[in-house]
C-alpha cells in the first residue's frame, strides 16, 4: 500500500513537492517518487509489499504511439488473471508488480479496465497526449482518494493532509462541515471532505480531469436481480466466495498475519490462512487487543454479551499460531487520543480509533501484511439493527439514534433533522430494488445499500488511517465486490438462517471453526471498561469546560457538554460502542482538531 496525490494545473515547486510528500511517508515508509511535468506533478510514497524492484511509482508506458504515468495504491488479487489476458494481446512486462499489470491494462482497455479488476485501489493516470487525468476508486471504497477544484486547477491525495499542505488550501469549516462532525460524525456524508471545498471520490466511482473540467462517473453500484438459487447453493456459492477472497489476498512478497478477536469473522479468515501457511510449512502470526483490568470489570450487555479472550485462547489453540497480545491501559489510550485525529485527519471513533492506532503499530513490528475480518457485518446482516424491528423501521439512520441530542448541543444549530434524514433518504432512494418486492426484503436491501456506503465507510476510513500511519496494510476480504453482489440478492430468510445473525455465514463455513466459536454472538470490537479510563477522559473535559476560549465551544453548548459529564445518555453517540466515555473523548477529539489543523469555522 502506499499514497499518491497530485497537482494538475497549478504552480508547483520544490519546496510545495517536499512538503507535500512529507505528508505521505507514513503512509508510504519505503521509498519516494515524482513526476512532474509543464502542468501536472504526481507524487508517490511506497510501503513495499509485491516486487521491491519493479514495482517502483510514479510508473511510464508507451504503447501504440501513447505515453501513460500512474501512481496508485491498492492490490489486485487478480493480477496473474490479467498478465496472461493481456500478454495474449502483445503486452510484455518487465516485473510482476501489480502497478505494471494495471498501467498495461489502462493502456488497453482505458475507462472499460475497470470492470476487469478484483482488489482494492485508488489510482491516478496521465495520459502525457491528450493532458488528461483519470481517477479511480474500488467499488467498496476500501483505498481513499480525496480532491478539491482550486483555483483552476486540480489537487488530489490518499488523505485530506496532503491536500492541506498545498500552500493556498486553507482548513475551513462551513455550515455543512459543522453538520458532518456534529450531527453525522465520526461517520459523513458519502464524498464528502468536510473542510470545504475538498471531497472524496466515492467508491465504485471513476472521474476524468481535461481542460480544467472534472467529470465523475458511477460505473459500479449494488445491482438487484432475481435470486434463483436454493438454500444449499446459496451456502456452497457463499463459502466459495469467502474462501477465494481469502486465499487470494494471502498474496504478498513479505510477512502476513490476521486480525484475531476470537469473533466469526476474524477467526474464519485466520482458520483459511492458518491452514494455508500450513501446507506451505509456514506458520501464521495473529493479533488481538485487550485492556488492562478488563478481567475485573467487563459487564456482559446486549451489544457485547461476553468476552473475547477465552474465544481467542481457543482458535489459538486450535490453530497452532504463533500468538501476539496487545494490551493497553486507560493512560495509553488517552495519550494516543491527538495522534489518531493526525492519523484520520479528522475526529473519529474515539478511544475505538486509538486502541487500533497503539494496535497497528505493535502488528508493523511483526508483519507488513494483516488481514481483518470488517464488513462481514453489513453484507450479511450482522448488526443489531438489522433485526431488531423497532430500530429497523425508524426513520434515521439505525446506527445514530440520538439526533435530538446533537441537535440540542450546536451552538448555531443547522437544518439539524432535517440534515440527516435529506441523506438518509437520499440513500434508500438510490437503492437498487426489483419492482414487486415484499416490504421486508425491501427493507433489508435499502439497510444493506446504508450500511454499505455509510457505516462500513467510517469503519474503513478508520482501519485505513490506523493501520497505514504505522505502514501496515490492512487487507479485508469480505469487502470483495463479488460477495456483496451476490449476497445483494439473497433473501433475507436465508441471511437470517435458524434465526441467527450472520447464520447463512455460519452454515456455509461449517466444519472451518470450533462449533463454540462458529455459532458464538455477535461481539463488537473491544472497548475498555475500566472505570479509570472514563475518569481520565472526564478530568480532561473538564479542564476543557474552564478554558475561556476552548474552540470546541464555537460548536457545542456548555452547558450540554457539561450534561454528558454528569449522566450517561440513552444512546450511544455512535454505533454500539460510544457510550459516554467514548462521546466525551470524541468532543476532546474534536477541540484537538480544531487546533491542530486551525480549522476556519464560518458559520
């Protein structure tokens, strides 16, 4: 994985080069590139995972008569598929990067290439003839690729700091952007920068810049169509599907390790890889994370029934692999807190977003690659809210119920509800469905659309962000597009089997787990529940409340903000897991924003 950005039509030089490249090393720790020519400078930074020698960015081709650049983060699974595809049509290749395969194949099949890969990317190609820029993004939006118009001309970048470094960008905040960290946040409006003027190209979505003009294009979206398929198929096809994305993103030229929470979907992308390795005579590495005196204080509830320990001893076990713990105390994820809004660039999830930041960063000293188990959850059905009919059937975002709440906070409150359900409906609208389809199913295509291209993009941005500041990539195999078109399809019966989250999942992969860990509930990502680390954050926010000109306050009220200090609120700020710790962590997140990126708030 790496990152790239761009200027295209503005005045550029050493030190404007330099200083945006110094934004990317973390991401790309490795090596440095650039190619700049009269009107346009692409800029790479490489973290080395295929081909040390040949895959070294910004990469040049000519072929029939026309000269492309690239530069581009990602991995294509389906790389070998398309080297011989293409060495059938004349193309000959120097390495076996990835990056080659992909440049060779825009060359060939220009904006068509698209529909041809399998993996996850975000890329930028010049075409040297015609002084044309074309962007792209993977249909799941797993890699970032984030732009603003400027002063005619173009910027782009894997991250918003990059774009900030260029010298005439100021971090302004508008009415909207106080509404996305606000009313929407840690999640935001699907190509949406927040600071204004800046966006993000969507997933599944290409643009072309020329002449000064960007033109955006969706040339992927959740399609429906019948679903014809009996039960057992069903099954059989999902465990191919699972496995074939597993097995294909174990590809890599350095060490791999998985993500081990002892849950279903980490353990069945770590039993795949495990048994992989060992055939190969290798063993594999995992990772978990735990916190101190979580033994002592640990409360079962409804989103986070037990503990994941004795789940993670058993796969380890079970497994035989060489196991890492991460455990961390209530200081150490406070002092993380400033580091992972650098990471994110914005405010995220909390203390959620800084135990992964301290997480990544003991994985990089073992492996380059880990494969995590995220957004099994949003294709097949695993959330609380998606079978919890009271919630279902709210109007509103599921994941976000306390839009009261925020609304009552703002010092300058904008449209407020009606902010959120616009974009909430907007969703459901776009939602692909066949006419004649029952309410449920209905229902439940409209949930998996919102799930897809809201909460499983906070989710990535934050796996992104967390694990590429130390250099680690983060592969996620159930984001295969494949999956998701399938199970698109699939009725809601079958997704639902023996009344079980995910329990179409569960039977496909029967026989791959411990029946123990196979059929266990749901549990989210862990959180501490150690009393200490909500007493440190609060001590904090209350040194916050005393400061006479804290920035956080040209956002939020007081006095709200000092209620949340004194009494836990009825729902969680954001999905299962901020409660009124994470919520005040998230406010002192957002006051740290505000100051280190001296954010412009005009409202």
């Amino acid at each position: 994985m790496c990152a790239i950005a761009g200027i295209i039509g503005l005045p550029m030089d050493d030190s404007i080069v330099s200083n945006m490249l110094s934004t990317m090393r973390r991401r790309g720790p490795d090596a440095q590139g650039s190619y700049i020519d009269r009107d346009c400078c692409l800029l790479h930074s490489r973290l080395t995972v295929i081909d040390p020698e040949g895959g070294v960015q910004p990469m040049h081709l000519c072929w029939q008569g026309k000269e492309y650049t690239i530069v581009y983060n990602g991995e294509l699974y389906n790389t070998e598929e398309l080297r011989q595809e293409l060495k059938i049509l004349g193309h000959e290749f120097q390495s076996h990067s990835d990056t080659e395969v992909l440049l060779h194949a825009y060359a060939q099949w220009q904006n068509d290439v698209l529909d041809k890969l399998n993996g996850i990317f975000a890329f930028a190609i010049w075409e040297h003839g015609e002084r044309k820029l074309f962007l792209a993004r993977d249909r799941m939006g797993v890699k970032p690729l984030f732009f603003k118009l400027h002063d005619g001309g173009l910027l782009f970048a894997s991250e918003l700091k990059t774009i900030l470094a260029y010298p005439t960008v100021r971090a302004e905040l508008d009415e909207t952007g106080v509404a996305e960290i606000i009313l929407l946040g840690p999640g935001r409006t699907p190509g949406c920068g927040v600071f204004r003027g800046i966006e993000e190209l969507e997933g599944g979505c290409s643009a072309k810049y020329y002449c000064g003009k960007l033109t955006i294009n969706r040339y992927w979206r959740l399609t429906d169509r019948p679903h014809t398929d009996p039960f057992e198929e069903t099954a059989q096809k999902v465990r191919y599907l699972v496995s074939d994305a597993i097995r294909r993103q174990m590809i890599s030229d350095v060490p791999i390790g998985t993500f081990l929470s002892g849950g279903l979907d980490s353990s069945l992308i770590t039993s795949l890889c495990a048994s992989a390795m060992k055939e190969q005579g290798g063993r594999l590495k995992t990772f978990s994370v735990d916190y101190v005196n979580n033994d002592l204080y640990f409360t079962p509830e409804k989103f986070q029934p037990n503990s994941d320990g004795t789940y993670i001893r058993m796969m380890q076990n079970t497994l035989g692999t060489e196991h890492h713990w991460c455990v961390l105390s209530p200081e150490e994820l406070l002092d993380s807190l400033e580091e992972a809004v650098a990471a994110r660039d914005l405010p995220g999830m909390a203390d959620v977003d800084i135990s992964l930041l301290r997480f990544c960063r003991k994985i990089r000293e073992h492996v380059t690659v880990a494969l995590s188990g995220e957004c099994a959850d949003e294709i097949f059905g695993g959330y609380p809210w998606y079978r919890d009919p009271e919630i279902r059937d709210l109007n509103g975002f599921p994941w976000a119920q306390n839009t009261a709440q925020r609304c009552e906070m703002m010092v300058s409150p904008t449209r407020g509800k009606e902010y959120i359900l616009d974009r909430y409906r907007k969703t459901c609208a776009e939602s692909d469905i066949l006419p004649g389809t029952p309410p449920l199913e209905r229902r439940m295509k409209e949930m998996m659309n919102l799930n897809l291209r809201w909460f499983m993009q906070t989710l990535l941005d934050r796996k992104d962000r967390m694990s590429m500041y130390s250099g680690l990539e983060v592969r996620v195999p159930f984001c295969d597009h494949r999956i998701a078109e399938y199970l698109y399809g699939v009725p809601w019966e079958f997704k639902d089997y023996n009344g079980k989250e995910k329990g179409l999942l569960r039977y496909a992969m029967n026989g791959v787990l411990p029946n123990e860990v196979l059929w266990r509930q749901k549990s989210p990502y862990p959180k501490t529940h150690d009393p200490k680390y909500l007493k440190l954050v609060s001590q904090r926010l209350q040194d916050l409340l005393r400061q006479k000109d804290a920035p956080l306050f040209s956002l939020l009220r007081k006095d709200m903000v000092k209620g949340i200090l004194e009494e836990e609120p009825m729902w969680p700020w954001y999905g299962q897991l901020m409660r009124r710790p994470q919520t005040i962590a998230y406010l002192l997140q957002i006051n740290h924003w505000l100051e280190r990126y001296a954010v412009d708030v005009q409202i």
